[in-house]
C-alpha cells in the first residue's frame, strides 16, 4: 500500500522487496507556498535544485523506474491514476478510488514565467522522478478526468509536487 503522511509499503524488486512511499511537505494554496519560502522550506523546484536535500534523511525522490515499477503493482499506467488519486479534492469527471492509499490530490503545478501563478490546481497533480535529462527529468501527472498515470519530461524549473520512498 502507498500511504499519506505514514509509511506504507508496495512491493517493488528490491532487496528488500518493499519500497516505502511518503508525502514530504504538501503545498496546496499560493499562501501555504509563500509561508514554505518564508520558513526556509519551499518545495516546488525540482528536487535536485535543492542543495539542501529536499528528502528527510533515510527516504529520497524515486527514479522513473521506481514509479513504474508503481503502475505495474496497480496494474499498468492506464488505469492506476484512479487507484492513486484521493476520493475527495478531485472535480466531478473523475475522483478516484484511492484503493492504494496514496491519496493524490490535484495540487496542480508552479509555471515556470512567474513564481506566483499557479496552473491546474483542482484539477491536476503533478509528480517529480529523480531521473534527469539534461535540464529536464521525467514527472507523473494525473488529471481530474483520465483514469491514467501519465508520463511526461519537463523542464526542472517548473515547481512540482514530490513524494518520497524509504531507502
């Protein structure tokens, strides 16, 4: 099982055979955003920009591979979007069964152009992968009315949501 705000485990071909997914800090309105940059903690760069580490000691940012060994266990990309999303938070099209209990909320994304606009919030999620590019990486996103984990790249300046797994 994927967990909020607790460990939680998916099988995953590790040594261990387990990989513990967590939510780090969840940023959901431009006030809650701007209160992060205050505090020192903001957490929409990509998480290799932050020199700091942006994952808690003995947890990380997953790899594309990692994630996709994720869809896999639930199934395939098709359909594992429902079973990530939250059953609340999520528009009328689509809300999800959240049946792995990763509860994904739509928290949408930062654009790059402006520090203060926000895209998509309510209607989509927007997921960070370790795997770099150059000066992209890969990402998941998951939208209000597609049943479907979608992967994409884009450009590490764009402020993302991130999850991190147990080492």
């Amino acid at each position: 099982m994927i967990g909020q705000g607790r460990e939680a485990r998916l099988p995953a071909a590790r040594s261990t055979g387990k990989v513990d997914w967590k939510r780090v800090r969840e940023r959901t309105a431009l006030q809650d955003y701007r209160s992060g940059l205050d505090a020192g903690e903001p957490a929409w760069c990509h998480p290799n920009n932050d020199p700091r580490g942006l994952a808690p000691e003995g947890w990380r940012i997953p790899t594309d591979a990692e994630w996709i060994m994720m869809e896999n266990h639930l199934g395939g990309r098709p359909v594992a979007g429902d079973m990530l999303k939250s059953g609340s938070g999520w528009g009328p099209a689509n809300k999800g069964n959240n049946s792995s209990e990763f509860t994904a909320l739509p928290a949408g994304y930062r654009r790059v152009e402006e520090s203060s606009l926000f895209e998509n919030v309510g209607k989509s999620g927007y997921w960070w992968t370790a795997t770099e590019m150059g000066s992209q990486a890969f990402i998941r996103i998951l939208e209000e009315a597609n049943p479907a984990l979608r992967r994409f790249f884009t450009a590490k300046t764009y402020g993302l949501s991130v999850r991190c797994i147990k080492d």
